[in-house]
C-alpha cells in the first residue's frame, strides 16, 4: 500500500493551519491562508504535491459538511424579523453579480450567444453572488454598529443571499447536468424541495424526539452527520442537484432544534476543520495554477474584482433604497455585502467539476475572492465614518 498520502495530509494541515493563523494575525479570514497554503504547495509554489483522488473526495466531504455547518447556524427568528427588507436587498445582491460579473465572463470568453456560454457565463457570475459577512461583522461589532437597524439588515440579507445563491446554483447544475430540456430540470428541483419540505419535517420532529433525552451525546451528532450524507447523496444522484444544496438545507432543517442545535454545530466544526474543511480549501489552492495566468486572465481578474465590488455595492444598495433607507445607510449595506469567502469557492468548485468553469481562471476568482476580504473593512469604516445615522 503507498503511504504517500499520510505525509500530503500532514503538510496540509500544518500548512494551512499555520498560514490561516497568520491572516488572522492581520485581521484576514483564515481561509485566505488556506488557500495561500495550496497555492504554494502546489504546482504555482513548490509543486510538492498534486489533486489526487484521496484529496478530491476529502475535500469533497469538507465543502459539504461546511455547508452543513453553515445551514445549521442560521438563525430562522432573525430572518424573520427583518424579512421583506432583508429579502429584497439579498435578491439584488445576487442578480447583479449575475449579470455584472457573468456580462464580464461573456465578453471575454464566451463571444457567441450559445445556451452552453451563457450557462458558463451564469455559472461565473454565481460565484459573486454568495456572501461572506465574517468580515463584516467583525468591522461593525468594532465600530459599535452591529445591532443598529441596518446593521440587522445587512447580516440577514447576507443569509438570504447564501439560500438564494444556493438555489440559483441548482438550477444552473441541473441545466449543465445535459438534460436538454429545461422544463424537466425545473420539473426536477422542484421535486428536490418538495421533497426536502417532507423530509424537513419529519426530520425536523425526529432530532427534537432525540434532543429531549440525548441532546447531550455524540450519537445524535452521529446521526445528523449521517442525514447530511443522506441529502447530499440525494440531492446529486436523484434530483441533479448539487450535493452542498443537500447537505445545505439539512442544516436549515434542524438549525431550530434548540437544544441539540449547539452541540451538533460544535461537534462538526472540530470534525470539519480538523481535516476536512482544510483539505477543501487547500485543494483550491493547488488547483489554481499561477504559471499560466497570461495578460487576459491579469485583466480579467482586475475586472472582475471591480466587477465583484460594484455588483454588490449596487445591487443591495438599490434593493436597499427600495426599503426607504437612506443614501448613506444603503451605501453601507452594500459594501457590507461586497466580501465573498467560502461559498464562492464552493459555487466555483462545483462549476468546475461541472465543466462549466475553466480551472485557467480560477486564479483571477481567487485573487477577486481575496481582493473582496482586503477591500470589504476599509471601504465599509469609510462609509460608515463619512455619515451619523445607522
């Protein structure tokens, strides 16, 4: 047996742990660490390792149990209270990036007006649809912002925009599945969340039976891994949904399960980010291959990361505006909006593997996805510093 890929996950680990620590350090996500972790030992650093299968589904089972982890920590009762405003801003923040971003993927490299470019060209401006508001969070808690109206408004809209970009992303793996008739795949995801409603609640019923008694033991983290497996592999192999949209909306169906709710989200984080979510992240990193950026994807990337701004800035801000918020309040929450992080590495992950997203401009989202957590704090303290009211 070749041992081989006991010493890859050591240097992985070690790596990403190391360099995620260091973006910390300088208030970064720790996933830009992460990634720069792949980047350099990968074929664009050192070339001391390459995708294999034993990392592919490794990483695999990270981006799912992330989406997982993300699904359950979603707070139903704040997205509740904020409801129309948030959903309006979060629906504009995912259509401009579509069309911003996805216009620029066109132009460049679609030409023709094919269904096959055009799907390409959604695919790309899908990844900038998804929203990471860590970043965000943190500059408002820091500028005692946090709880104000549009602060609460900026995190829900954030959460809708993940749920929508989710939903946007089934469509377009079930229009690149082959089928050619898009009536069926609507037909199919349909069924997908008639499907998950059922399940949801029954399941939902099923773990709060469970919490009563045994909130507190690891079976019922055991049990809640499983039904994650279990959507996922529905989600992929019978509807042609894809798998993190499953995996996702099994942590949506007990994110209410109150008393085991903490305990499961707890019990996948350390099992996650202990050797999976690393991998994933790392995996992103090796395949992103630097070498052979030439001056049209130098271009492009620095297009996009405008692209990537701008599309988020004008989109949650007209949705904004079209909630009554001031011109200074929806500035801000759409440059809250603007940093992307792991979603949109996922969203890309799946487009590749899709074979909708050449691996050539991986390098130009990486450096936008980046980009987008450097650029997110400085303009959001400038904005939030040039008004009074939030």
């Amino acid at each position: 047996m070749e041992y081989t890929y006991l010493l890859v996950l050591a240097l992985i680990l070690l790596s990403t742990k190391v360099l995620g620590v260091a973006s910390a350090k300088i208030h970064m996500p720790q996933v830009v660490g992460a990634l720069l972790a792949g980047i350099i030992l990968g074929p664009s650093g050192l070339g001391l390792m390459q995708s294999s299968d034993f990392l592919v589904k490794t990483a695999e089972i990270g981006v799912i149990m992330l989406m997982f982890t993300a699904g359950i920590d979603t707070d139903l009762s704040e997205l509740k209270r904020t409801g129309p405003k948030a959903f309006i801003v979060a629906i504009m923040g995912v259509f401009a990036p579509l069309i911003i971003c996805g216009g620029l993927y066109f132009f460049f490299f679609g030409f023709t007006f094919t269904f096959e470019n055009l799907l390409k060209a959604a695919f790309v401006g899908s990844v900038f649809s998804a929203t990471s508001v860590s970043i965000t969070v943190e500059t408002l808690n820091e500028m005692g912002k946090l709880k104000t109206t549009t602060g609460t408004v900026l995190l829900s809209a954030a959460l809708i925009d993940d749920i929508l970009g989710i939903i946007v992303l089934s469509i377009l793996s079930g229009l690149s599945s082959g089928d050619s008739n898009p009536l069926i795949v609507i037909v199919r995801i349909a069924i997908f969340f008639v499907f998950t409603f059922v399940v949801g609640w029954v399941m939902n019923r099923v773990f709060t039976s469970i919490a009563e008694v045994h909130w507190h033991s690891r079976r019922v983290a055991i049990w809640a891994l499983a039904f994650c497996l279990i959507m996922a592999y529905c989600a992929e192999e019978l509807f042609g949904v894809a798998d993190i949209t499953g995996a996702y909306f099994a942590g949506l169906i007990l994110c209410n399960v109150t008393k085991c709710r903490q305990f499961v989200a707890k019990k996948f984080t350390v099992t996650a980010y202990m050797v999976f979510t690393p991998v994933f992240f790392a995996s992103v990193g090796m395949k992103t291959n630097l070498r052979t950026m030439n001056s049209s994807i130098v271009v492009f990337a620095i297009l996009l990361v405008i692209g990537g701004v701008i599309s988020k800035i004008i989109g949650c801000g007209l949705g904004a505006k079209m909630c009554r918020f001031t011109n200074h309040q929806a500035l801000v929450i759409g440059t809250g909006m603007v940093a992307r992080s792991e979603v949109a590495l996922m969203v890309a992950q799946k487009g590749i593997s899709a074979g909708m997203i050449d691996p050539s401009i991986l390098p130009a989202i990486i450096v936008s996805v980046i980009a987008s957590a450097l650029i997110t704090p400085i303009l959001l303290k400038l904005e939030i510093a040039r008004g009074h009211e939030l």
